[in-house]
C-alpha cells in the first residue's frame, strides 16, 4: 500500500498501518472493517507469510534477506522488556502485549509493539513505541545520524534492503525503552484523551 492511505491526511508507504493509527488520527480509514490497533489485521501484507512459527519464516526467506532479518530479530530478542509476547501475526514477526494482560483492546486482538518483515522491495520493522512519542522519534533520528545512515522511514516503519542500513544499536536501545507497563499506560493515556474530546 503505498501513497496516501484512504481517508488519512498523512502519506504511509508501509503495507500495513501501525497500532496507534486509529488514536492519533481518531478515525478509520475509509472502507476498512477495522483498524490494527492490536496487530496490522486491516490491511494485507504484501510478502504474505503462512509461516507458523518464527523458525519456519526465517527458513522460507531469500537467502540474500535472511541473515539481515535474522541479525536484527536478535537484537530485538536481545532488548525487549519483559512481559511481550512473540508471535507469528499477520505473515510477520511480531511482538505484543498478550491478551491476558490486555484483553480490552480496539478490535480484540493483543495490542501491537513492533514486527519484522520481509517486503517485495525491502525489510521492514514496525515500531508502534516510536510512532506514539516524538521523544523516541527524535531519539531514533539523531541515532541514525550518528551512525551516518539514512533513515528511511513511514510513519511508524523502518524500511531497509541491507543489515549496514540498520545502526543495531540504536535499534536495541528504541526496542529497550518503553516497558510494557509504560506502552499501555500511552495507549490508555490516548484512548482517554479521545474520549475526553468526543
């Protein structure tokens, strides 16, 4: 799905939208049954995976892709904060707030923290922490920068064709910031601010 996303003022080169779309814009995009508030289910991705285990996706890659998803999965692994969940979801990897600590959620589905996936044209990892907070935006920008690599980002994506494309790094410490605790306290803290506003 590139271009301009149906019914959004913002343009999203991503093939999926991220977990904070619906309460940042505060509506649907047109003609969809339902938002990704809990794991990029609106819209289709466009190198499917019908893998149901993360083992089985690593070895269904292209061997020129594999070794870059596999080297950024670990630092993921290696950073996460404790209590996510990891899970194939949506022909993606994809790392979430289970149901049993979050059952109340926009469509019913585990709330969303960040996915890997393998692309037509490129890699793509989805961070929902960063799309929520322009702190964390800002942190992973100026990271980047350091590095002296070229962030290639939608609007909660990072878009890479090569692991030197992707300051390790930095990723780890943007995976490593936000505590589960801390990640649904800012969706709650943004459902309440719509809420207020309705």
């Amino acid at each position: 799905m590139n271009g301009r996303v149906p019914g959004f003022p913002l343009r999203c080169s991503c093939p999926a939208l991220c977990a904070l779309c619906f309460l940042l814009f505060k509506r649907l995009p047109s003609g969809a049954a339902c938002l990704p508030l809990a794991g990029l289910r609106a819209y289709a991705v466009s190198m499917n995976s019908s893998a149901a285990t993360v083992e089985e996706y690593l070895a269904s890659l292209p061997d020129g892709r594999r070794p870059a998803i596999t080297a950024v999965l670990q630092v993921v692994r290696r950073h996460l904060p404790k209590g996510f969940e990891e899970v194939m979801n949506s022909g993606m990897i994809c790392w979430q707030v289970p149901l049993a600590v979050l059952p109340d959620t926009h469509n019913k589905q585990p709330l969303m923290y960040a996915a890997l996936a393998n692309q037509k044209h490129h890699m793509a990892l989805y961070l929902c922490s960063v799309y929520g907070s322009s702190s964390l935006r800002k942190d992973l920008e100026e990271g980047y920068a350091r590095a002296g690599i070229r962030l290639d980002m939608g609007l909660g994506c990072i878009r890479f064709r090569k692991l030197h494309h992707v300051p390790l790094p930095v990723i780890g410490k943007i995976i490593g910031a936000v505590s589960m605790k801390q990640y649904i306290a800012r969706v709650q803290e943004l459902q309440d601010e719509q809420q207020k506003k309705k």
